[in-house]
C-alpha cells in the first residue's frame, strides 16, 4: 500500500512506501480514518503535517492527517505516529444542519418530509451547495453528479418524516444512514481536483441474484480465515413507549407488533421525548412512533461478522473490485449455513508482516411488515389472520 | 574471485583488507553475510485447507561478519598496534562503505554500520570478529548506468542489458524539447512481462521531467523555468513503477509525434555475491 499527500488542489504530490505501518480503514456510514507510523526525518516530518489530505493507491477515499506525534523512544527510534479521519468527518462534521440561523427561544427544528435518501441528499444539498446558512459553508472542489453506476440494491422505498435538531450535517447523515441501511462519501476523483457526494446502497453479489457475480466468503473456498462471529440479543428491544409532553405513543420495531411482541418476545424500552412540542394529533403521534422506531432501531439484534481476506485472494475489494462499501455478499460458514451480509467496513493494513484486508460485515436481513420473514417462527397457520389472496 | 575487501569510513579513510596478502599484517580468515538474504516470506493459514495462502515476502537487513587476524612482524608492528589501527576503522556506531573486489576490480559496494569489533585480548589465536549491519540487502554497483535515447511513436523497442541479480528501480528524465501532453513508459522484460507508467500532463519545451521508480524514492518532478515541483498526480494511479529485471530489458517510452530525448539512469543491484 503506497501512502500519498495531496496538494492544495487534492492532488498526489508526494509518495511514502517505506513506512513501518499502516492502516487505513473505510466505512460505508461513517468517515474512515487512519494511523501511519513512519521513520521521522526531514522529508517525513515536512511533508506530513496537520491539515494536509492524504490517500492511499487503490481507493476514491480521502482523509485530512489531524495529528501528528513524533516521538524519540529509548532505543533511539524516532517515528512519527501519524493519524486522521475521512473527509467526510472533517468538511461535513464542520457543517451546521439547521433550516435557518435562527434564536433559540423556541427550539429549532428541521422537519423534513420525503424518502430517507432524498432527505439525506437535501440536507447535504441545502447547507453544502445551496449553502441557505451561509455563502462559505459550501465544500471546497464539490462537483455535480456521480463517479459511480447505480447500485443493485433499492434505496429505502418509506416516506419519512424526520424531525431534526440541530447537529451537524454528518451526524445527520451517519444518523439517517444507520437507520436505513444507507451509506455516503465524499470522494476524490484521480487527481481532477473533484470531490463527489453520494447517498448510496451498494450492490447486491449474493447467489440470490444474478445481475452482479457472487461474492461468497467461505473457509471452504480458501478466501476466509480467522473468522470470528459475533450474534448477540443483550440490547434488542421490540416495544418503545415514547412520551412527550402532549402525548404518548407505542412503537414496534421492525418485523414485531402488538400481536408478536408479547410474553418473551416483548423487550420494552422508554424513550423521553419531551423535545417533540406538537400538540396532541395525529402529526404527533406519527413523530412520536417515528421517534421509537429510531431508537429501537438502535437496540437490535447484533450480527457481526469479521474476517480476513488475503490479499491475494480471490476477491478484490475496491471501486474496480469484486466487492465495496455496501455492497450484500454471502457468508458460508464451514457447516454450509449462508448469511447474507453487508460490508460495512474495510480494514487494509500493511507494516512488517504483510499486507492485508480485513472487510467487516453486518447482518443485512431487512425484514419488511407483512412478508413471510416477518412471521413469529412459533406461529401456527391456523392462528394466521386474513384470507389467501388468489395469485 | 573475491580479491580484496576496502572499509572506506565517512572521513574518507581507506582500510585495504586484501584476501592473498598479509604484508600489511591483517588476515582477513572469514567473510560471512555475502550470500543472498533470507526473506520472510507473510502467509495466511486456514483451519481446514491444506497449505498457505501468501501474503508477502521481504528481506530483512544484511549482516556482514568479518573474521581478520593478524599476521605482525613483530619489528615494525605487533598485535596490539593492528588492533587499535583497526578500533580506527571499525569502531561500532561507524557508517562505513564496504568495497568488494572482484579479480582486482571493484565490483560491488554496499554502506554498512559497525554493530560489533569484537577483539579479545586473552586469546590463544587472537583476531577480531566486526558485525556490520547493512541497511540494503543488496549490494550496488559502484557506477550508475545512464541509456539516452529518444520517445517513439512506434513499436520499436530499445534493449538494455541488466547485469544485477536484484529488480531495480531508475530515473528516468524526459527532455522536453516541443510541448508534449501525454507519454508512456513500458519495459517488457525477459520474461515477456510488460510493464507500464503513464504520464499525462502539460509540458512544454525546455521542461524537465523527472520520474524516479526507486523503492524509497518514488516521485516525479517537474523543472520549469528553472522552478522545481512535484507532479506526481501526473503519474496514472493505475500505473506500475516500472523496474529493471535481470536479464535483457526492452524499454520504449511511447510518444505522439516528434522524438523528444529522454535518459534512463540505474544502479545496478545484487542479490549476493
């Protein structure tokens, strides 16, 4: 992995590939980042300061280097412990979501209507390209459009209304993006001085679907090892009781209801929302579900998988890969059970032994109200409700 | 043959070590860490595969060990005056160059750190062993080799003989002498590997370009109108740093139009003696 500054025009202007370590980590809904430890001399030290842009060789991906360490250790190493985030965290972390500047006499809010992604996209449009806050909260080398081809996986089909309180425009973003499967970027096209935002789903490379070739991870085909499982239900909740001043509601989350969640099934959790002032109605209550549905979706269950793919292996990952950022892969464990699994993150390393990358994945099995994954699996057909439908 | 062995010290100093003379009172008994350097070669392992799966390879450092003993005539010098004119070479912490002489000619050389003179005082036979830590595990040739030709704007090639037993990077320098926008390097090997770096950006007669492909050293500048600056971001990201191989190299660099005259500087590396 070769380690590159950029200029002030975002382009590559000097290149480091003797370095002790590196590690450099992209994400689907949250900035990447990295750490870099290399030998601390005069071209080092010059070269790589706070502030400056960085990429690595194979990726759109940018990070800002915000903290440099140089440290002289007793055996008379001198290394300069490099670290940064993505340009992501930097430029939209510094950003304000709010639909004006206004006093704070009654609490602001941006209530936005639309489909999780529009809202994702008007939020980054109105204060980074419309720039309606101020004429400077614009994003230095913004360019219209995409680098990328549309993914395979449908965006959020849902109408939303969101309610937000000010924040910054990525805790926005990761915000929306968490709660609907949905990531984002900002990346840097070559060395063209452009940077690109997009709201993105990824593409499906399960065996379900025959539009995109398979990625299937299995220690069976020798593209996986040191493997590790994580399936956890410590924090699941099904049920939200969410109450406000003028109001309560109950909220289920997704694949639970009044008739599912009962008796162990019911994990109820409280949710304070004082904050939504909407007077009794139905636009309150809508807020107030709303509201439980994004805390429940926190509190889910928790399926992680980790795993290392060789570098010479037969995947590649990246924008010219078999696989990125989001996209749906298959996940065979050695007794043949498939998951479908979404990669969630890439870990690329490189120092003394080796160059590796590691993808961690996350459960992606969105189950939708009223389909066959959303049955009780202890139900009974004949305690079903409602009549066959003719097909 | 291995003829001689020269310890050139930051001073400027020479200590000649010739391996069939002991006039001058040193016998130089052993050389050790003139081979080829292991390497670590990083693999993966899997619970139920057979075999590995490789991740990569590097080779460490060099150690040099040098065995000398003496040889004194007792009238001019002893022991202990050979030593301490040693202890002046050789002194650990001392960044030294090492010379190697093959049949009397200066074949390699490599840059090497005294790690240990060890020189027992109590010894039946007594002789010092020095550890010297070379940074390179290759050794170099003592002069660059400089190939000027000029860009083509057809498959014609040109043959450069690569004598070191180590792939090597070079510096490649593009004298522009009418404006050129883009222009290709590509070195098909000996094995019929083609190999290839792509430039694209605005030159203008009188600039000099300058690609350097040596691990370490990587980068390319650009001096126009007498003003140095870094264009790396006119290498393609999907390029190779082009390198050397043993063997016979066919390079072209790839031009539209006119020929404009490049050089190609390289040292030659090598594995081992």
């Amino acid at each position: 992995m070769e380690f590159f500054t950029l200029d002030n025009q975002l382009r590559r202007i000097a290149i480091f590939d003797m370095y002790e370590s590196l590690v450099w980590t992209e994400r689907f809904r949250l900035a990447g980042d990295f750490q870099l430890e290399i030998a601390s001399d005069r071209n080092s030290r010059s070269a790589i300061v706070p502030g400056t842009f960085c990429t690595v060789d194979n990726t759109d991906r940018v990070c800002q280097i915000d903290t440099v360490v140089d440290t002289l250790n007793s055996d008379g190493t001198r290394v300069l412990k490099v670290s940064g985030r993505g340009v992501e965290a930097v430029v939209l972390g510094d950003r304000v979501a709010t639909p004006g500047l206004v006093s704070l006499t009654a609490t602001p809010k941006w209530d936005i209507t639309g489909l999780p992604a529009a809202i994702a996209r008007k939020v980054f449009t109105d204060i980074c390209i419309t720039k309606i806050n101020n004429a400077s909260d614009g994003v230095p080398f913004y360019t219209a459009g995409t680098i990328f081809t549309a993914g395979t996986i449908a965006e959020p089909s849902e109408e939303i209304t969101i309610s937000l309180d000010i924040d910054s425009v990525y805790n926005v973003l990761v915000k929306l993006c968490d709660l609907y499967k949905m990531g984002f970027r900002l990346v840097r096209n070559a060395d063209a001085s452009q940077l690109y935002f997009d709201v993105y789903t990824g593409d499906d490379h399960t065996t379900l679907q025959s539009v995109r070739p398979a990625v299937v991870f299995s220690p069976e085909l020798d593209n996986l090892s040191d493997t590790s499982e994580l399936t956890s239900v410590a924090l699941q909740k099904t049920v939200a009781y969410v109450m406000s001043k003028n109001g309560s509601a109950i909220a289920y989350g997704i694949g639970w209801d009044a008739a599912s969640a009962v008796g162990f099934n019911r994990r109820v959790m409280y949710v304070n929302a004082d904050d939504i002032d909407l007077v009794a109605g139905a636009p309150l209550t809508a807020a107030l579900i709303q509201r439980g549905k994004e805390k429940l979706a926190e509190n889910q269950v928790v399926i992680a998988f980790d795993g290392e793919v060789p570098q010479f292996g037969s995947y590649s990952y990246g924008p010219n890969g078999d696989y990125d950022l989001g996209d749906l892969v298959e996940v065979r464990s050695s007794d043949g059970l498939a998951t479908n699994m979404r990669v969630d993150e890439q870990i690329r390393t490189s120092d003394a032994s080796g160059e590796k990358s590691y993808p961690t994945l996350v459960s992606e099995l969105l189950i939708t109200p009223g389909s066959w994954l959303s049955w009780d699996t202890l139900g009974y057909w004949n305690d079903a409700l409602g009549d066959w439908a003719d097909v | 043959m291995l003829t001689k062995v020269e310890v050139v010290t930051l001073q400027g100093t020479t200590l000649s070590l010739p391996l069939d003379d002991t006039s001058a009172g040193f016998v130089v008994q052993d050389i050790t860490g003139l081979d080829p350097v292991k390497s670590t070669i990083v693999r993966s392992k899997f619970a139920q595969i057979d075999g590995t799966k490789r991740q990569s390879s590097s080779r460490e450092d060099r150690n040099i060990v040098l065995t000398v003993g003496f040889a004194p005539d007792y009238a001019t010098t002893d022991i202990r005056a050979l030593r301490n004119y040693l202890y002046q070479y050789l002194m650990p912490k001392s960044a030294v160059l090492l010379k190697f002489y093959m049949d009397g000619v200066l074949f390699v050389q490599v840059q090497a750190e005294v790690e240990s003179c060890e020189a027992p005082l109590f010894a039946k036979d007594p002789q010092v062993a020095i550890s010297l830590i070379a940074f390179d595990p290759d050794f170099s040739a003592p002069n660059s080799v400089v190939v000027e030709d000029n860009t083509v704007s057809t498959t014609t090639e040109r043959s450069v003989p690569y004598a070191g037993s180590s792939p090597v990077g070079f510096k490649f320098r593009l004298l522009a002498n009418r404006a050129l926008t883009t222009f290709t390097i590509y070195n098909r090997t000996a094995s019929g590997v083609i190999y290839s770096l792509e430039y694209v950006g605005d030159l203008v007669s009188g600039d000099v370009l300058e690609i350097d492909t040596l691990n370490g050293a990587k980068g390319a500048w650009l001096t126009h109108a007498s003003a140095i600056s870094s264009v790396l971001y006119g290498v393609s990201p999907v390029s190779t740093w082009v390198n050397f191989f043993p063997g016979t190299n066919h390079i072209r660099v790839a031009a539209a139009g006119a020929a404009v005259p490049y050089t190609v500087e390289y040292l030659a590396k090598y594995g081992g003696l």
